[in-house]
C-alpha cells in the first residue's frame, strides 16, 4: 500500500471510493447478517486510512465517506422508530498518541489550555440500545439502527431484567437512556454448548449472539438468553439533572441502571494510559468482551461546545486494543462480482480459532495487495481478527511455502460472465464490462434494490433474487412491482418462458407466503426521496450521499430533470459532492437504460418530498450559508455545527444558491464572490443575533 504522502490527487480520490465501497458492503454483511465480511482491525484500518488521505487531500471527501456515515442498515420485521436524536458512532484511535492528539484537538476548538478530565468507559462488545421513560415507567425500546431510525424492541429488553421498567427516586419526566446490551462469555459458551448438542447452528461470538437475541420476533427467546445490559448515556430528556458524565453514572444508580464498575475519571494523559494497559492486562479475565475504551469529556457544557462532526462527537473517542494472531493456510482464492462489476478477490482458508471463533474467510481487497504481499494459494499466513469472523492477511510466511507454489495471476475476465475485466488508469479496482448483461452485476443490483437502507422488502433475500432473476423472473427494480399483477396470468412472462408464473406453487411458497411477499411489496410503493435515490445504485453513491441530494434538490423530479440537463454545476457546490462524483450521478442518467429503469419505476412507486428533520423553527432553516474569514466568537467549526444544528445547508463555495455569507476578518474571494452575485453578506454579530 503506497505511502499517503506519495498519492497522487487522482491515486488518492480512487483509494477513498474504494475504500467507501468496501466499508459500505462490511456494514450490510455486519449489521444485517451479524456475519462479518471484515474483521475490526481491517474495518479499523480502512477507516483510519480513509481519514489520514482525507486530511491530506479535504477538498477529495466524498459525500459518501466513512468519516461522514451514521449508524447501520434497520433489521426487517420491526417497526421503526425515530431517534429523537441521533445516535451517532464513534471515531477510533489505536495508540496513546492519537489519544493524546485528540485530547489536544478538543482543546484547540475549546481555544483553552486549561485541564480537561476525561470518563473512561470500557467499550463492550455488544449492541446499543435505546430505552425511553415516561414518568418514570418504561415505555419503549429500540435499536440503534441507522442512527436516524431504529427497530422497536420494546418487548424483547423488558425480557432483561436488569433494565428497571419503573425508575427510583428522582428523574425527568421525559428520559431517555442509552446503553449496550450484550451477552456474558459464560452464558455465551452455554448456549452454544446447548446449541451443539441439539444440532443447530452455533454463535461466532458473544456479540453476535447479543445482537441476534435481541432481534428476535418472539421475545421468549430473547428472554431464554439470559442477556445483560450497561447504561451510559442519554437521548431525548426534559430537564437535564446532571452536569458532568461522573454525575449521570450517579443518577443511574440512583434510578436503577447497571453501569460499569470498571469507569475511570481521568484527569490527564497519564492517567487514560494507565487506565488502558490495566484493562488490557485484565481483558481475558472481564466476564464480558471488550474491544476497547471510550473516552469522553466529563464537562456536559463542554461537551455542548464542541457538538458533533456529521457522524460522530468531537466530544468522545474509542481507543480500540490491538487485534489477535494466528496461523493457516490459503486453500483458494475465488473472485467475487460486486453490483458495479468490482472483482473482490477473496482467501478460503484452513478453519482456525482464533480468540475463540473459528475463521474460514479473508478479503484480499484487491489484485495490487495481493502482489503487495505476494499472497499464493498453498501459503502459509498470519491471520489477524479483534472480534470478528473474517480476519486481515498480516503476513505470508515465505520460509514454510510449498516448493511448487506460483504466484496468482489475477484474472482479466469475469468469472460470471466472461466479459473482459479491466482496470482504469486511476482506478484500485478491476471492474467486469458486462455490464447488466454480467448476471452478477444485474442480481447484485437488485439485492441493492431492496436492502435495508432502500427499499428494504422484507422476504426478498439474494438468494430469491437470484432465484427470480435466473429464472426470469425479475429482470428489473420495476418488475418487483408487477409480480402480484404477473401471477396467474397469462401475460409477457408467460409467452417467454412457456409457462405461467404461480409463485405459490414454488417450493418453499405457499399461498400465506404469496400473501406477505405481495403485502411486503405493496407497502413500499411510497417511498423517501434518499431511499430511492440510494436504491438506484449510482456509483459513489451512498446513504449519506443520498440525502444530501434529497435535501438540496427538494423532489426527486426536479432533481431527475436537471441530472438530465447534465447540470454539474449545481451538484459540485453542495458541500461534499466532487467533480467525480457529479460526474458519476450525471452519466447514470445520461444511459437510456437507466432512464428506463427509473421511469418505469416511478410508474409503479410515488417518492415522497423531502423533509429535513432538522429545526425547522430556526431563521436559517433550510437556508444556504457560507462562512469566510476568521471569526472572533467562536471557531468555524463551531459556527459550522451551530447552522446545521438550526437545520442550515452550510456549503464550501458561494453561488447563486447561497443564502447568507457569514464574513469574518481577513475575509477573501468568497466574499468578493458574494458581492458579484448580490448574495446577503453578515458579520459574525450579524449573524449571531439573527439565531438568537
């Protein structure tokens, strides 16, 4: 992997989309599955590679990024419920001087030198969880979910009896408490214990279980699980009764929470490191898993001051521990076809324990780490996981390789389908040329189509997909939405086929599966604005990306129409949108066939406007604003955060869109621009009395 200080612009726009696909496709295989397809520490390394390019190259961060994602993909089969507000991840850090770094960053933005004391909170391995009280009684549970929305699990925590379902002593009247529920390694080893001998299908790991238990239809079997939980945040409260982190952990209590014996109030760098290495001597003995700790400024008001970044606090950080080694061998290595023809290649190797999971599969991520490394089928490897079932490569073991060993020749053409596989210039990946005629990419697209951060259409999974569209199924996003009219009748499907399509007839249908399949369909033909742009698979295009377009084009015709007009102009001056990505969205619907599958789609689903949930009170609601110059008051990225927060558009250029121009000392060509234009031009005072 080449060093970071010698990319190239255009190596390192490529290595942020690559990395942008790859991360997205771990979160659906994790969140969704809770079967990981990267391991922590390759998640981990990717993350903090995409940062360190993105620090170099600002003016390269994608709208789609891994430094602006929130949250994971909803599970089907619970009803949604809206975080009131968000309940964003964390950043990550792996050694103490990125520790120390961050602690200096906070109090740079803060602009002082004073000591700030810091909460360290062992990091559970486990799943969040949302519990919201009424008046003291417990009334609703749910999920993390995206961040913006998660799962109703109301029925499945009241089976935890250490959640209080009515509080002690004194507390809001409106309370919010956040926290992670997860499994003992104890229960953990018995119930895969009891699984075994019964012939079912094991756990990988304790959080996998956790998250499985807890996503249960039927809360019986979450209850037989014998789950337990840790408190340590809130959400949504009516009157906040605390001032510091320590002094919520003490309300907890009081109310009736569980919360970490093992939280340290931190009053230097010396103190977090000492901290740290304790944890870590002592992790293999806690009766939970850990993978980390979470280090959060103790002062609310601080915390108030720094605010957040698009997907994590800049008040808190994990500081993640180093992952776990062994040693197998490379069986084969198989290439797998994503839905934009990337050829992933991927290790099958000799199963192994690791840390207590036994581990099979390993991404290569691509043809250059494997002559990087050097990796052959037959090899001898280091294997490294810190929590997951999908390890990273850490090191081929030339001295034990076999005598008649070659080194892989990445293939050129598409194991699928055949077409030529090629490698643009400025490109990390090899992509297929088939196309949609590649049945990997046509399939792979309509999986998309109904994941869970699209359509999400519950009884739909790849493997009926694969099914439908091998034999005819489905072709189309559009032909999803005809099954019901198509089944039984004697129409199109039929003269192709020579048959008539009774799905009911299929093994493993029956008429009340027909039913659900058709009810599960018919439920999503209104949909959101960046849920369908999402689901259409446009290269770079992700959740986050999505929404940013439904939030600056309104509804999706308009934006349709000017994406027609092949009209990048207005795309590059969104905050988060390049040139290569507008261009991407711009060529989607300069192809007839995608214009095809879009219009036919919109003739059998409604999009809805969007509707920003910001603050929708505030004078700079749905405004654009630009800030220039340097402000006295408060730093730009405070000033940044505060406009988002009234649900202000803050964009990085000034055009013809622009609201307001937000002009501090030593103001330059954005303010020159503002005046060209006629665009409102307010000084920082100005400013500051118009949001009160």
């Amino acid at each position: 992997m080449k060093n970071i200080l010698e990319l190239t612009p255009e190596e390192a726009a490529a290595e942020l989309k690559y990395i942008a696909e790859e991360m997205a496709k771990s979160d659906i295989a994790y969140y969704q599955n809770d079967d990981p397809y990267l391991t922590d520490s390759q998640y981990d390394e990717l993350k903090r590679r995409n940062q360190e390019i993105e620090n170099r190259f600002p003016e390269l961060i994608r709208a789609d990024s891994p430094s602006k994602k929130v949250g994971a993909p909803l599970q089907s089969g619970f009803k949604k419920v809206p975080h009131r507000f968000p309940m964003l991840s964390l950043g990550d850090v792996f050694s103490i001087e990125e520790v120390e770094d961050f602690a200096l960053g906070v109090k740079r933005f803060l602009n002082t030198a004073e000591n700030i004391s810091f909460m360290a909170e062992p990091k559970i391995d486990g799943l969040s969880f949302s519990a919201r009280y009424e008046h003291g009684k417990f009334v609703q549970g749910a999920t993390r979910g995206d961040g913006i929305t998660g799962e109703d699990i109301t029925a499945n925590l009241k089976t935890i009896r250490q959640l209080p379902q009515n509080l002690n002593g004194t507390y809001p009247d409106i309370l919010e408490v956040r926290g992670e529920v997860y499994m003992s390694k104890a229960n953990f080893f018995a119930i895969n214990e009891k699984y075994a001998a019964e012939g079912k299908k094991t756990f990988a790991n304790p959080r996998n279980a956790a998250a499985g238990s807890l996503r249960q239809l039927d809360p019986r079997i979450t209850a037989e699980r014998r789950l337990s939980i840790f408190a340590y945040t809130w959400g949504e409260v009516s009157e906040r009764m605390w001032t510091s982190q320590a002094d919520f952990f003490t309300h907890l209590q009081q109310w009736g929470f569980p919360i970490n014996p093992l939280n340290c109030l931190c009053q230097s760098i010396a103190d977090i490191e000492a901290n740290f290495n304790k944890l870590m001597e002592n992790r293999a003995s806690l009766p939970y898993d850990i993978d980390g700790i979470v280090y959060k400024v103790n002062d609310i008001a601080l915390q108030e001051r720094l605010g957040f970044l698009t997907r994590t606090p800049r008040w808190a950080i994990a500081h993640k521990f180093p992952a776990e080694q062994a040693v197998t061998t490379i069986n084969h290595i198989r290439i797998q076809v994503g839905r934009t023809g990337t050829l992933t290649p991927v290790a099958d190797l000799e199963p192994v324990n690791v840390g207590g999971v036994i581990v099979s599969h390993a991404t290569l991520h691509n043809e250059d780490e494997i002559k990087r490394k050097d990796i052959r089928i037959g090899d001898s490897i280091i294997i490294q996981r810190a929590g997951d079932v999908i390890p990273q490569v850490v090191k081929v073991l030339i001295d034990k390789r076999p005598a008649d060993s070659t080194p892989y020749i990445f293939p050129d053409k598409c194991p699928v389908c055949g077409a030529h596989a090629i490698r643009e210039e400025d490109e990390v990946a090899r992509r297929c040329t088939g196309g949609l005629t590649c049945p990997a990419q046509a399939t792979e697209r309509l999986i998309h189509f109904v994941s869970r951060e699209a359509f999400d259409i519950a009884g739909l999974g790849s493997s009926i997909i694969e099914e439908f569209y091998r034999e005819g199924i489905l072709h189309s996003p559009a032909d999803i939405f005809s099954l019901e009219r198509r089944n039984g009748s004697d129409d199109l499907f039929a003269h192709q086929t020579g048959s008539v399509l009774h799905l009911e007839q299929r093994d493993g249908w029956g008429k009340k599966s027909v039913e659900n399949l058709f009810h599960a369909i018919n439920a999503k033909r209104t949909i959101s604005m960046p849920r369908f742009i999402y689901a259409l698979g446009i290269r770079q295009v992700g959740t986050a990306t999505a929404r940013l377009l439904a939030q600056n084009y309104g509804n999706f015709a308009r934006f349709m129409q000017e994406m027609i007009n092949r009209e990048t102009g207005p795309l590059v001056a969104i905050d988060g949108i390049g040139p290569s990505m507008a261009t991407d969205i711009v060529e989607f619907f300069r192809e007839e066939h995608n214009l095809k599958t879009v219009n036919d789609l919109l003739r059998e689903v409604r999009v809805e406007n969007y509707i920003d949930t910001a603050r929708s009170d505030s004078p700079i609601s749905g405004k654009t604003v630009v800030f220039t110059g340097t402000l006295e008051h408060m730093t730009r990225s405070e000033a940044k955060a505060k406009a988002q927060s009234l649900g202000a558009k803050v964009a990085g250029s000034v055009s013809a869109k622009t609201d307001y121009v937000i002009v501090g000392t030593d103001a330059g060509s954005k303010a020159d621009k503002a005046k060209e234009l006629g665009i409102k031009m307010l000084s920082e005072s100005e400013f500051l009395d118009l949001i009160g």
